[in-house]
C-alpha cells in the first residue's frame, strides 16, 4: 500500500476516457487505494476534480488539498457557506458516496456565480442521482473544459 506521502506526491490527471464512476467505485468505503493500480486511478481522480473546480483548494486544510481527506473537509465548508443543510449532505454522501459528494460540493462552488439556489442544488442532484438519472462524470468534464484555459498568474 502507498503512504500517504508517496500518493499524493505522484498526483497525475487521468486520461480524459477515464470512467469516474468505475474508478471511484473502487474506492467505495476506503479512501486508502488496495494496490498501486487502484492508487493511479483514484488519486487521477482526485487531480481531475481539482483541475475541473481549482476554487475548492481555498477551503481545504491550510489552503490545500492533497488527499481525499482533504477534499471531503474543504466540502463540509463549502456546505456550510453555501448554506445547504447538513442532511443534504449526509443524503448525498449515501447515495453518492462521500469522494462524489464532495467532488460535486466542489463543482457547486465552481458554478455557484452561475446556480440560481445553490443551496438547493445539491439535494436536486441527489434525488435524480437516486433515480439514476445524474452521473458526476459529465459535470466534471464540463467544467474542465471550460477551465482549460490559460490561468491569471500561471506560465
């Protein structure tokens, strides 16, 4: 099993082909991936939802987000200015499992300038995810293409 340290060090983003529902599944009650193949696909995730929604480092643990850990704590705040109500999250997180929670809690942030009530989004998404009809990978996707662009600040 990887370290913490040796994970979070070889964060790469996925192929864009990648199947996140395959990949998180995975993962599904662990945050710690079984083997190294597992690592790969679930820290490229990780990379893609930052690179999709880069405005939820903000509220991670000290301005940083490294793990899975990191991205569920830095969701809880998002939450919490967002003002959804923690059922909704705590709805969310079991039907969606915590990692995809979180990854949509981050996409939220990233389009809430743009979301007439962000604060009932979530509970929306959760209900059409329980009646299969929502899959995190098409919003994610989105959103990276439409960061992709050149950053203020960046080379």
């Amino acid at each position: 099993m990887l370290s913490k340290t040796d994970a979070t060090s070889r964060i790469q983003l996925p192929n864009p082909s990648i199947n996140l529902n395959q990949s998180l599944e995975k993962s599904r009650g662990e945050l710690e991936p079984r083997d190294s193949a597992d690592a790969g696909a679930i820290i490229g995730v990780l990379g893609m939802v930052l690179q999709a929604c880069p405005q939820i480092v903000d509220y991670g643990p000290n301005g940083a987000i490294k793990t899975w850990c990191d991205l569920l704590s830095a969701a809880v705040v998002v939450r919490k200015i967002l003002g959804d109500p923690p059922s909704a999250y705590d709805d969310a997180c079991s039907i969606l499992r915590a990692e995809n929670a979180a990854a949509v809690m981050a996409c939220i942030l990233e389009r809430a300038g743009h979301i007439n009530s962000a604060r009932g989004y979530l509970p929306d998404l959760t209900r059409k995810a329980e009646r299969g009809e929502f899959s995190l990978e098409p919003m994610l996707m989105t959103l990276m293409r439409t960061s992709s662009g050149p950053r203020m600040g960046s080379a």
